[in-house]
C-alpha cells in the first residue's frame, strides 16, 4: 500500500526520508517541493535525486484530492465537490471548497469535517451530521488543489477562510497540522493575518488555541448568531453546552495580537434576530471586545429562515457603527451554486440540471 505524503509536516517527512535510508534532508527539499513550488508528480521534483523520485513514483501517494463536479458562479466563485476516500464501514462522504477571486486577492473556503455535528439550524451541512473528520491532507489538499486549478487567475494575496463545512474546533489536532504547513514560511507560506478560522463557539478548543504559539494562530472568527441565550439556543443547540457568558469570557482572554481584532459573524435571519433592540444587545455584548462585526443576510436555501429586508440589514448595522463598533455587511457569494454560508449541501441533481439536492444523506 502506497504511503499518503500529502499532509505530512517536516519532521514526519523527514522521518519518512529516514525510514527509507535517505539523509533527512531530503525530508526538507519535499516539503519545499511539495507545499512551497506546489509540485505533485515526482518527476518534477529536480532538487531529489532520480532514485528518490523513482521511489516516490512507486510508493507514495501525491496526488491532490480529486474534483467530481466544479460550479462557476456568476460572480466569479467556484464551487468544488471533493468525493472523500471511502473508508469500509463509513458512509461516502464529500465535501465542498469554494474559490473565490476578486480584483486584488483570492479567498478560499475549505471544509475541515464531512458533515456536522453541531448543529446549527440555520445551516444545511448540519443536516447531514457528522460523517468524518478530515485528515491533514484533505484539509490542506483543498488549498493546494483550488491553488492549482485557478493558476493562471492567482493574485498576489491569497486568504483561506475555514468557514465550509465542519467545526474546525472538533477536529483540533489535524486542523492544527494543516495549519501548521499553511503558515510555515518554508511551507505554503501564508501569513497568519490571511487565515481565519470559524468556530461555532467551542469553548475549550478557543482556549486551546490561545495556547498556541502566535506564528501558528490563525485569526478567530465566531458565530455568534443571536443577541440572547434563549435566541441562540433556538437556533444553536451548542449555546446550552457553553452559553454566552462562558463563550464571550473566552474571548476576553484570548491573547489577540497587536494588528488583530476578533471577528463575530452574525447571520441576519429575517424576522428573528434582525430588530433594533438585537442590534443593542449585540453592541453590549461585544463592547468589551476588541472586535468587529460581520452581517450575513440570511441566504436562501432549504430552510425554513426569511431574508431580512433592506432597511433591517441597514437598521441593524447603523446601529452598530454608531455605537462605534466596526461591522460590515457581507453578501455572501457564490449564492446561485449554493456555495454560500451555511448551504454546503447541496449538489445540483444530475437528471434535471438546475434543481439542487441533499448530498451525502
Ligand atoms: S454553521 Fe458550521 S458549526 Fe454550525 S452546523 Fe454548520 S458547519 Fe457546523
């Protein structure tokens, strides 16, 4: 059986090096050629010797994740559809990564889990429930692959957003792993002020990542949702498990940088937390914060949720920014391919093209 390199950090490709009777540092020079040149056919990697590419010929395994379906938007974004490896005993599972160009950067969505288990009920990847966890590989393959499919659209900055589907806080160790090649300057290279990692509001994975070493932390954003305990636990069972008080004394001693503020998202769900009185709850909440604040109009999908109207949205934000604090309203893109905030579950159906379907369930 082929040995799965993609994924793997320095050390275990050093080691790997080691394990075949080769110096060490022939460890470094592919994970320079893998993550930095991007390079995935051994034949390419001229700083190894031809033995060594002949080895990596016969018994490793490069290759980036493969792509079932991509869905160009009208907007720019593509949507990928990335069948997982079947595993025996498991459900077949895939998982979705949206690229998204715009004139001066490049953002990219990647999933950190198949499925969900959190939960939300404003989000159709929870309607799957949570079918695996993504390995190291898969998470950063997502990255590399959309990397390589818009090569020629590439711009000089590139953000990655952990923001499809899964809570990257429940799949601690390999998101950290990904993480750790994504924002290692002799791996791919990102500045941690370009990585954002969404969570749900997993008290004890924020604190854990506190603890991480700076260079290692991506920027934090949560998804906040509600201006209440009882509004966010309608629409947020994990609310009941770690509450806002307990949510929001973890973001107090999170050790932000000196550039860095904490994101909160807020899905605007017409109608259910978009009135004048959760906009001032939301500002009391935060004060104390050194935060900003992103509003998503509610998307439409499969869920029974209403867009807010023009003047909520305009409400809502006025409200904020006058109180002082930054908040930005975000339309999400890729809206007619379903590649929006909380809609990663949809497939278009293949027998009758434009109709979208549940995947995976
Ligand atoms: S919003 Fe995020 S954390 Fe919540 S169910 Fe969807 S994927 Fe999971």
């Amino acid at each position: 059986m082929r040995v799965e390199l993609l994924g793997k950090s320095l050390d275990e490709l050093r080691e790997w090096m080691v394990s075949c009777g080769e110096p060490a540092y022939r460890g470094g020079q592919l994970y320079q050629a893998l993550y930095a040149q991007r390079l995935f056919d051994p034949a390419a990697m001229t700083s190894l010797p031809q033995a060594v590419r002949e080895r990596l010929k016969e018994q490793a395994s490069l290759a980036l994740p493969k792509i079932a379906r991509s869905y160009a938007s009208a907007d720019g974004s593509i949507r990928y559809l990335v069948p997982l490896e079947e595993r025996e005993g498991e459900r077949a599972a895939t998982i979705e990564t949206v690229f998204m160009p715009s004139e001066k950067r490049q953002t990219i969505c990647i999933s950190t889990q198949a499925g969900c288990a959190v939960d939300c009920h404003f989000c159709l990847t929870a309607t799957l429930g949570l079918i695996r966890n993504l390995t190291a590989g898969e998470i950063v393959g997502q990255i590399l692959l959309a990397l390589v499919e818009n090569h020629q659209r590439l711009t000089p900055q590139t953000n990655v957003v952990l923001m499809g589907q899964g809570e990257p806080l429940l799949n601690y160790e390999r998101v950290m792993a990904a993480l750790g090649i994504l924002l290692d300057p002799q791996g791919m290279g990102l500045s941690p002020k370009h990585v954002t990692l969404s969570t749900s509001g997993i008290v004890p994975g924020i604190d854990r990542l506190a603890g991480e070493p700076p260079k290692r932390r991506p920027k934090l954003a949560i998804s906040l949702n509600a201006s209440s305990d009882p509004q966010r636990d309608e629409i947020m069972p994990i609310n009941k498990k770690y509450p806002l008080e307990k949510l929001l004394d973890a973001c107090r001693r999170y050790p932000l940088r000196p550039w860095e503020q904490l994101t909160f998202e807020y899905v605007l769900l017409g109608g259910f937390n978009d009135t004048t009185e959760d906009a001032r709850r939301v500002v009391r909440l935060l004060a104390p914060l050194r935060a900003k604040v992103n509003l998503i109009p509610w998307n439409p999908g499969a869920l029974p949720y209403a867009q807010p109207t023009a003047e909520r949205i305009e409400g809502f934000r006025r409200i904020m920014a006058e109180k002082g604090l930054p908040v930005f309203v975000r339309y999400s893109r890729g809206q007619d391919v379903f590649a929006a905030c909380g809609q990663l579950a949809l497939v278009e159906s293949i027998s009758s093209p434009g109709t979208w379907q549940q995947i995976s369930v």
